[in-house]
C-alpha cells in the first residue's frame, strides 16, 4: 500500500530524543511528521530500571523544556498531571528517578499522534527527490510505503559487547541492559563477575552488594586505573556541552577530536560521585561486621576472554594494563557493563549513495547534523559523538539539537536557539561583544537556561 500525503520529515526510531523531536514538531503547524519504532510501546532500558536510579542530569534536561519551557510535554506538567508536583517541590531535588522519567516519556508518547508504534521501518530509497520509506506493521504485516522530503535518524545505540563473547553460548554471560530479567535466575551461592566502570555497572554492584550477606561472592573489575566519578556537577565542566564547545570541537581534524574524546571519558562515562560514596559506606559498614566480606573490586584489568568450564562456570582471563601481568578468574555468571555503540542500521543500504562518509566509514557529519552530501535532508540523533563530541548523548542537549533541526525543517527560527552560554572561550577567536553589565547579566541568564 502506498500513502499519497508527502511528509515534512519522517523520523526512524523512537527513543528520547526522537520522541522529543516529536513532541516538539508537533505544534507546528507547516510541519507534517511521522516517527516510526518496531517495539510495541515506549520504554527505556527497561532491564536497567532499578528502583533507587536516578537520572545524572537534572528534571530540566526532560524532552522539551531546553527548547520550551511553556510546553504541554513537560516534565513539570506530567506530575501535576499526576497529581505528584507539591510531593516533588518539597522533595527538592533535581534528579528524578529513571523509572519516573520512563513514565513521563510514556505519557508524552500515549498523546502523540505522529508516533507509530509496532512499525518496522523496512527499507528507504530515494526518488524524484523525496525518501520513499518503506514500513512493515508488525503486528498485522501490512507494509506500507510513506513519501517525505526529510529523514531524521534516532535509532540510537545498541549493547556493546567485546568480540570474543558469543551470547548465544554464554547462557549466563550477558550484558548489563538485560540484568533485571536475568537476576532472579542468579544462584544464592554463586559467584558474580560485573566487567565494566560506568554507571550501569556501579547500580548493579549496589544492587547485588546485600546478596553477598548470603552467600553470594560479588567480583567487580575494571580496566580503568580507578572506580571513577563521572564530572557532570562541576559548573564549568558542563560548559564543554555549550554550542560554543560543540563549534570548537567540531572544527577540530578527525584525529584530534579521536584523541580528545579518549581523554575525556570521565566527562560522559563513570560513576555518580553520590553512588560511589554509598557504595563505599556501605562497604565500611559491612566490614564492622566479624564475617569476610564476600566482596573483590580489582582495577587495571582488561578482560582478553571468556571460556567456559565442563561445570557451567566460566574462566576469565585478564591482562593487568599497568603491570602488563595476566590474571585469572572464575566465575558462575558475568555481567558486561560494556556500554554502548552506535550501530549503523542495515535499511540505509538504499540511500548509501547520498551519505558523506569519513575515511573510516563513519558518517562525516555535517554541524547541523546532517550526514547527506548537501547537509539538508538526512539528519542524525545520537551518532555524531564523533563529530560533535559528548553533547550527543547528553540528555539535556537533545532539546537544543532538535530546536537546530526544527527550525531547518521550517526554514524559520520555531525556537530560540542559543548561540552563547558560555563564559569559557574554547578556541584563539577574539571577543568582539563589549562585555558591558548588560552582557554579563544576559549571558548569566543564558547558563541558568542552560
């Protein structure tokens, strides 16, 4: 079946920051939008939805406020929807929690007619300039082909797992997205390897740390020379997620962003300094205890491979990056908190020729976030990390990257794009602007904005 409406933009995928381009699009009204997800609803790392998780940016970085913060669609409305805004207001705390912001995107979701759930996005071409986009109902098979004149891409990252692991195999090796479904299948005596030094790795050691009272042994290891914190609550640290640092990085060569990118892991990736503390006191009070802690955190190991024994357990071997020393382990199950890549989806086979690519066959992606060789048709979310550095995964810059890609879309400024927010200078260009008392006071409500 094939539609005769010619759309604005269609968009592939819909996770947040999909879902916020679709909240944000819709009150335009020049501007015709369709978002298609093949999972039958919204909902966000469900494997990873602890109770007790929070989000590492504040109730602000939401879907829309960034962009506008009158929005129908925001965080604010949801719980005073929800009959929750006073409990929150005495709460006084910015974090909210990550089981409370999935229900906030589902209720965005739920009154989103350019939302398609349980539609496969099958193939894309491109013909008498317009993206013809080809979409599978997967619940009643019906294919049906959409025409638009833009695409915007938001299939976001997928598990990452190193290369020597076959999950297929390893029944009781898996990463860290699917921990909840697989802990109640966790022996009470068994013995818990967790691989990895993020976020997601730390919640799971916290979640798992009472079991080890009975019985369990909980080992955790990372290549990094520490248990880091993540640096996202130092104010002029955050200022490397501005415009401005995108604009610098951006202009940067490919190998010089490569190099500043490894460097600045601590910035994007690591550990909630709050979630490190507890987990320490946590520890020291387990220690007062007469009984050993059944408890091994070891740094500076590199897991090289797994390999399983003719009991069902697995042996683990490691290479210590500073002694550049094997060691050895065993193990009954393994968690990989080995993050996350983006893995370029299979369906833009039929447009390849219109992508600009860098030597390594990345996108090569334009400032505006387009990957097409024009920079006007075919826009990205989340897979420019590359190009445009550790802003791209940033919750609270997915407003600020929509509210650019709106407003090419409309060719008219929909929303008010900050240009300066600042007070950091990232390259050797000279001030122009008078710093008058005026300025400071615009550019000090610009970061509160912010």
């Amino acid at each position: 079946m094939h539609t005769e409406k010619i759309y604005s933009v269609i968009g592939i995928g819909i996770g947040p920051f999909n879902l916020g381009m679709a909240a944000l699009i819709e009150p335009v009204e020049e501007l015709t939008s369709l978002f298609f997800d093949q999972s039958e609803s919204f909902d966000w790392h469900p494997g990873l939805m602890l109770n007790n998780a929070t989000l590492q940016v504040p109730f602000l970085a939401d879907l829309v406020t960034m962009a506008d913060p009158t929005s129908k669609y925001s965080f604010l409305n949801f719980i005073k929807e929800s009959g929750r805004l006073y409990p929150f207001y005495i709460r006084e705390n910015f974090f909210i929690y990550r089981r409370e912001y999935n229900e906030y995107c589902k209720w965005v979701a739920s009154q989103l007619t350019n939302c398609k759930f349980s539609h496969k996005v099958v193939a894309i071409n491109h013909t008498n300039d317009l993206y013809e986009i080809i979409v599978r109902n997967t619940k009643t098979s019906e294919t049906t082909t959409y025409y638009s004149q833009k695409i915007v891409l938001g299939t976001g990252t997928s598990p990452y797992l190193p290369d020597f692991i076959d999950n297929e195999a390893f029944p009781n090796v898996i990463h860290a997205s699917k921990y909840l479904y697989y802990k109640s299948h966790i022996p009470k005596n068994a013995t818990v390897s967790i691989i990895g030094s993020g976020q997601s790795a730390a919640e799971i050691f916290r979640d798992l740390l009472p079991e080890t009272q009975n019985g369990l042994q909980l080992k955790w290891f990372t290549r990094s020379s520490h248990f880091f914190p993540l640096d996202n609550k130092s104010k002029l640290t955050l200022e490397l997620t501005s415009p401005e640092y995108i604009d610098h990085f951006h202009s940067l060569s490919d190998e010089k962003r490569k190099r500043l990118l490894a460097r600045q892991h601590g910035l994007y990736k690591g550990i909630d300094q709050e979630l490190i503390n507890e987990i320490f006191d946590s520890l020291y009070e387990m220690s007062l205890e007469d009984t050993p802690l059944n408890v091994e955190l070891r740094s500076n190991m590199r897991l090289t491979s797994v390999k399983e024994t003719v009991d069902g357990s697995y042996n683990l071997d490691f290479v210590h990056t500073e002694l550049d020393a094997p060691y050895d382990d065993q193990s009954d199950c393994i968690i990989l908190a080995t993050g996350y890549k983006y893995k370029e989806p299979a369906i833009l086979s039929g447009i390849e020729g219109k992508i600009n690519r860098l030597e390594k066959g990345l996108f090569n992606v334009h400032r505006n976030y387009t990957i097409d060789k024009n920079g006007t048709d075919i826009f990205v979310q989340n897979a420019e990390l590359h190009t445009h550095g550790l802003s791209t995964p940033d919750l609270g810059m997915g407003a600020y990257r929509n509210s650019c890609i709106i407003n090419q879309l409309a060719n008219r400024e929909v929303y008010k794009v900050e240009k300066r927010i600042a007070f950091q200078q990232f390259g050797v260009q000279k001030i122009t602007k008078e710093f008058t008392e005026a300025n400071v006071i615009e550019l000090v409500n610009e970061s509160l904005n912010h």
